[in-house]
C-alpha cells in the first residue's frame, strides 16, 4: 500500500501544467492512506431533497513525512505540510513609491532590498543562500478544500418538475496567475482589468504594485526580472476557494394526457435546462471562474442553456 501511495504521488506531481523537474522523488504520507477515515455521508430527509458531500474538517492532518528537496531548490518543500500546501512572501504593503514592501522577522515591513538582501549595484544579485531564500516563505493554507460536495432537488407540482443541482467548495486557498507583469507590461496583449488598479500617485490605496522602470531602482527592476517566481509567489495572489455553483437546472411540463392522445401520442414533455449558469463565493473579481483563477488560460465552465421535447407515442 505504501509503494502504490507513492507512485500514484509522484504521476500527480508529473500532470501539473508547467512541470519541470521532480523536486519530490517519493512522499511518505501520515496518516497512511489505509487509515485516512474521510465521511461520505447522503442525508434524505422526508420532504425530498438530497444532500451529499465528502468532508475532510481536518485537511492538515494529512501531512507529508519526507520529501527529497534539491540543495538549490528556491522554494520550500512540503515535509511536514498537507500534500496540496501553499507558500507564500508575505507582503506589508506597498511604500511611498508603489514598490512592494515585505513583512521581515521582527513584523516590520521592509523593502525588497532588506528583505531579499539585494546587493546595491549588483543588478538583481542576491548574497541569501537557497536555503535562507526557502525560508523567506509562510505557509498560507492548502489548496485542497476541505469540504467538498453538492445538493440536488426534484420539485414537483401538477404537471411541472423543477430539478436542480449545486456543487460546493470551501476552506481551500489557490494561487491565481499574476494579472499583469510589473517588469514587462506590454500595452498590445490583452490585461486583466486589475492593472487599472495598480499603484500611481492618485491611486495609493491598493495592494497592486506599480510598473517598474529600470531608470529607477534598478536593482529592484532587475531582481523582479531576473526572478520571475518572486512576484508570482507574492500573497497577493492567494485567493479563498469557496464557492457554489448551480451546475444544473431543468424545468419540465407534461402536456395534459387527453390534449397528448388527441395528437396520436401517449404522452409529451417539453423542458428547458441551464447549465453553469450561476456561481456564488468568495471574491473572483477580474476572473472568470473561481475554479481557473490559478490558470488565466483555462477554459472557464461553459454556460448553456438547452430546449428539449419529448414525444412518446
């Protein structure tokens, strides 16, 4: 069992989108996947409806007991963490110029130049060690929800049916794709709509840093160009993952038996159903699905809606 717990481990790590190297070669997981009790639980109560869901209230006690992390791996392993674990630079902020400013050890905010330990005038050149820049990161949550399920309903009145079907998810944290780049923003590709809230003189009250320049604070320009991940990695760019959604909704009518046989047919039913119409959750503001903030190129759930009849005769 805790040979195929590994290898199922290490195939999911090899279908991440953007893979490029296995920093995990095996995982050993506690408690053991056998002795993981998870509820699966189906509650139908006398009036009709349906609820039922998997829920995991304790996510975190799934932990990886080792991992194999490279020496110069930049970012931190999840050994003693749940599987789906998020790191993350915690920010204090934005200064008096638009620049992201860091929470150091002592919870003061401090620059990009304190924090990373930049060397003045090394053009983005560092003197931390991989593991000091390991360190540098906060565990923000899992993107593993914890609870997970849906609803599903049949109402029926005379001749009419009403079906509807939710699903939901909650407690879980995803890291959503940088809307705009601070180092090389290009006005002819599509942006989303969060670098018009950025930071400018007239605009100070935001978390979203502004354009950087290499006339100005180069070593910051460079260290942001050099470093892509640092920027990526920032918590501005963890979002809650909780959400409903009304993946279906069918509402039916069944033609009056005698107006049916008049017509040579037994019966006939027409409906209209709407799928992934509706989302309701935490703020996904500028995105299209909660469920692909993580990937700017993902094809949101398609809406649609379908007329259907149904002729028996």
């Amino acid at each position: 069992m805790q040979i195929l717990a590994n290898l199922l481990l290490t195939l999911l790590l090899c279908c991440i989108p953007g893979f490029t190297y296995a920093q995990s070669l095996s995982l050993e997981l506690y408690p053991q996947p056998q002795q993981i009790v998870i509820s699966n639980q189906q509650y139908v109560p006398s009036h009709g409806y349906t609820l039922q869901g998997i829920s995991n209230p304790d996510a975190d006690a799934v932990k990886i007991l080792k991992e194999a992390l490279r020496e110069d791996a930049l970012e931190p392993g999840r050994e003693g963490y749940p599987v789906g674990a998020l790191f993350a630079l915690k920010t204090a902020g934005l200064d008096e110029e638009g620049y992201p400013m860091f929470e150091g050890k002592d919870g003061k905010a401090v620059s990009a130049m304190e924090f990373f330990k930049l060397q003045e005038w090394g053009f983005g050149a560092t003197d931390l060690t991989a593991r000091e820049r390991r360190e540098l990161y906060t565990y923000v949550g899992t993107a593993d929800c914890p609870y997970t399920g849906g609803f599903n309903n049949t109402f029926t009145y005379k001749a009419f049916e009403l079906g509807v079907n939710f699903s939901f998810d909650f407690g879980g944290k995803v890291r959503s794709q940088p809307t705009y780049s601070i180092v090389d923003f290009d006005k002819g590709r599509n942006t989303n709509r969060d670098i018009l809230n950025r930071w400018t003189p007239e605009n100070t009250e935001t978390i979203f840093p502004v354009l950087l320049s290499q006339n100005e604070r180069l070593d910051e320009y460079m260290w942001y160009s050099n470093q892509n991940e640092i920027y990526r990695n920032l918590d501005i760019w963890i979002r809650d993952l909780n959400y409903v959604r009304l993946q279906n909704i069918r509402l039916g009518y069944t033609l009056p038996t005698n107006f049916s046989r008049k017509l040579g047919m037994t019966s006939a039913t027409i409906a209209i159903e709407g799928r992934n119409l509706l989302v309701f959750g935490s703020s996904y503001k500028n995105y299209l699905d909660p469920e692909t903030m993580s990937n700017a190129y993902a094809t949101p759930a398609p809406k649609s809606v379908t007329l259907s009849l149904n002729l028996n005769f």
